[in-house]
C-alpha cells in the first residue's frame, strides 16, 4: 500500500545527516485501513452461525479486541505512510528509520494518524570527474622464495601428529592436560580436575600463562607451580589473586611434517614433485593477480572519493562504530579475551582505538555515498537475479542458509552493496591504468 493519502508532512533538519519528520495521514486512510483489518479477520475468523467473510465488525471486534485491531491498522499504515513521506519530500535514507510518537484512534472517523520518524538522509554530493582516473597497478611477480615458503607452509598443513616417546615436550608439541587451582591450599571450585583443550606448547594463550612450567613434562607428569591472576581478568572472583596450578599431561605428541617427494604428490593428486612446484607456483600468482586487480579497485574508489564534496552524515558514524565496538568486544570474548587485553597487547589507548574505529568508519561511509551517487549518475540498477545472486554469494561466503541471510540482510542494503560493486567497476574500466614499474625503471607487461 504505498497511495496512502497524507494531510501534512513537516520536516526539520537536524545536526549530523539526522532528519525528524512528523507525518499526519488522512482520517480517510485510517478508516480504510481498518475496514481492510476487519474484513481480513472476517475472512479467517470461524464464529458459528456466520459464513467466513460475513461476519459483522462488531462481532469480529469482540472477538479479536480492539487494541489487536489498532495494532494492525497501524502495522499497515506507518510503514506505507513513510515511504508516501519519503517520495513526497524526495529525502534519501541512510539507515532504517526511528519510529516513535504514534497517536491514532483506529475507530474514530475524524481523527488522523500521527507519528514522527527519524533517520539519517544522504548529503547532496558534488562529485569531480570521476572517469579516466589515473591509478597504478602492482606488478605481480613469485620468486623461488614465495614457492618455497608456500610448500613449507604445505607441508605443515599435511603434518601429522604421534604419540612422543622418549622425551620431555618442548616448544611446537600438542599437549592436553587437566587442571586443578588451589586458592590458599584449598581447592578451588568442587575440586575436580578442567580438562585444558589441545595446545600447542608456546602457543596455548592462556591467561595465566602455563607453557613455560611446562617444558620438558612427560605423559601423565604433574607439575605445581604459583601464578597471578591479572587485575582485569574476566572472572572478578579471580582477579588479581594468587593461586597455584596443578596440570597433569594426559597427551603428549609431536608434529610429523611429511618430505616433498613424489610419494607425497600422489597423496594430493599430483604425478610428482615438479607438478606439486608448478601447482603451487600457479596458485601463488593467482592469488596476487587477484591482490593486485583489487588493489586497482580500491585506488578508483579512494580517488573517486578524494574528489567529492558533501558533509559527512555524523550520526551515521556514531551508530556503525559503536556497532563495530560492540563486535570486536564479542570476538574477543569468544577467544577468552577483553578489550582492554587487546590494547594492553598493542599498547594503545582506548581513546587512540576509538579514534583509529572512527577514521575506518569515516571512511567507509565516504566511499559507500560517493559510489552510490556515481551508480545513481550512471543510472544502475540492481535487478532480482544480481540480488538473489548477491544474497547466495554473502550465504556462500557466511556458510550459512540463504533464508537466514536474507532475514538478516535487507534488501536496501544487498542493493546498495551491489550498485557500490558495479561503480567500482564503472571505474576500473574508465580509468588509466599504469602497471608498476620494475626496479630497473620498465614497465610491467604482465
């Protein structure tokens, strides 16, 4: 339903890209929309002693109750009545809009419905020229080194793991273990042993550190030792206390890298070593071909960028860092870290890394409006089979269900995401391309 009849629509500009408009939809509308309610609810309700879809509204009315009635009026005519808003005021949005201030008697004939809805619209954009941008390309080169660090890398991949025997574990062993702490003397917790996933020693990461103390311990060694717990650790019960460990090994094995011979490129379905070096040779230029092509795309698009004037959407920003915050606090604590670990870590400060958060995001938000006013100028569009195509290949890439990113992910947003790609290559193709010069001054030729 997007004819729905307004009486008036004001709006007011605020700071930072935001836009409050207070929309007022016509008394007819509203008396419409509830008798379309209504006869819908005739249609599905069973009463005895009335044929589905001729049941009287008073009736339908006690029965399904008059604030439900309300509910679906106003289901049907906000988001109907802010799009009428949209086009009548030709505002662009940014983000889904804040709805708020609904006032509306669904069964009185003269009253409108009002509601204000808020959200951040796009800034008019004045572009500079943005076809024939001049960009250089990486020139893509593999040396023996590349394919040699490659295969090692390989072959670790194809490392197996075997029972050690005749030694104490050292640095790259994966060990598992059980751990016990001790507060004061006394077991901590109900005094069973955790049992510590697989690790590799030296690498475990864990807080307080135990690889160190466990150098040299064999299958079933039981090694005590004090550690402090750190002033920010995760579990304040814990925190800043001193305790003692004691881990048990239960596993003990060693990593065992295969050789690079013929028999090991038969394992991977190749006929020998040379193939394997050919494979390996092909797939490393590919990747950086690849590297390469979208180092280009990136150069269009912050050029194109670096030309446009218009005011950064302020509230926009805000609300997508304090999202990209929210994330990177989630997936630290999915590895059992903080945020204050992680700049602790990398010796910055929480001012330094919101800053750092929001000249990423500033950025982002830039290039995403400068391309979509480009896709707009250039009149593209985004059809049913790019965006069913876009929505398989973000589920591909998630591994996850199509229907669940499609719930996720709405349309406006595949659409955007689309028309921003098609701009990125708009411009690749009208641009002057120069391919990176060799250390003795020539150009690359592919």
């Amino acid at each position: 339903m997007s004819n729905v009849q307004l009486n008036d629509v004001r709006v007011e500009r605020g700071e930072g890209g935001q836009v409050t408009m207070q929309i007022e939809v016509a008394p007819e509308a509203v008396s419409q929309a509830r008798g379309r309610v209504i006869k819908d609810l005739s249609r599905r309700l069973r009463v005895p002693g009335f044929r589905p879809g001729h049941i009287p509204p008073n009736i339908v009315r006690r029965q399904v109750g008059d604030e439900s009635i309300s509910q679906s009026v106003s289901d049907e005519l906000v988001p109907a009545a802010y799009q009428a808003a949209l086009q009548q005021t030709e505002l662009q949005p940014l983000d889904r809009a804040q709805v708020d201030e609904l006032s509306f008697d669904a069964f009185d004939a003269d009253k409108p419905l009002l509601f204000t809805a808020r959200v951040v619209v796009r800034p008019e954009i004045e572009l500079s020229e943005y076809t024939g941008l001049s960009v250089t390309q990486p020139r893509v080169e593999v040396t023996d080194e590349d394919i040699e660090r490659g295969l090692e890398e390989l072959l670790s991949q194809r490392a197996t793991l075997r029972d050690i025997e005749g030694r104490g574990a050292q640095e790259g062993d994966v060990l598992n273990a059980e751990l016990r702490v001790f507060m004061d003397g006394e077991p901590h917790g109900d005094g069973e042993p955790g049992r510590l996933r697989a690790f590799v020693l030296g690498q475990s990461g864990f807080v307080p550190s135990i690889d160190e103390h466990l150098i040299g311990a064999t299958l079933d060694d039981e090694r005590r030792f004090p550690v402090t717990y750190p002033e920010d650790f995760n579990d304040t019960e814990l925190a800043g206390k001193d305790a003692e460990f004691a881990i048990k090994v239960t596993s003990l094995k060693e990593r065992v890298t295969p050789e690079l011979n013929d028999e090991f490129a038969q394992a991977v379905g190749l006929e020998n070593v040379e193939a394997v070096r050919e494979r390996m040779q092909a797939a490393i230029r590919e990747g950086r071909e690849r590297e390469s092509s979208e180092a280009v795309r990136r150069s269009v698009a912050t050029a194109a960028v670096e030309g446009a004037q218009f005011e950064t959407p302020q509230t926009l920003v805000e609300s997508r860092m304090a999202r990209r915050l929210q994330n990177v606090e989630h997936e630290l604590a999915q590895r059992g870290g903080t945020l204050d670990d992680y700049l602790q870590a990398t010796e910055k400060t929480r001012e330094d890394f919101e800053a750092e958060v929001r000249g990423e995001v500033e950025a982002e938000v830039r290039q995403e409006l400068a391309l979509d006013e480009i896709a707009r100028r250039e009149g593209m569009e985004a059809g049913p089979d790019e965006l069913e195509n876009h929505y398989r290949q973000v589920a591909a890439a998630m591994n996850q269900p199509v229907e669940e990113i499609v719930k996720r992910l709405d349309i406006e947003t595949a659409r955007a995401s689309i028309l921003q790609r098609k701009a990125v290559d708009y411009l690749v193709e009208n641009a002057t391309v120069t391919e990176e010069e060799t250390e003795d001054g020539k150009r690359e030729t592919g």
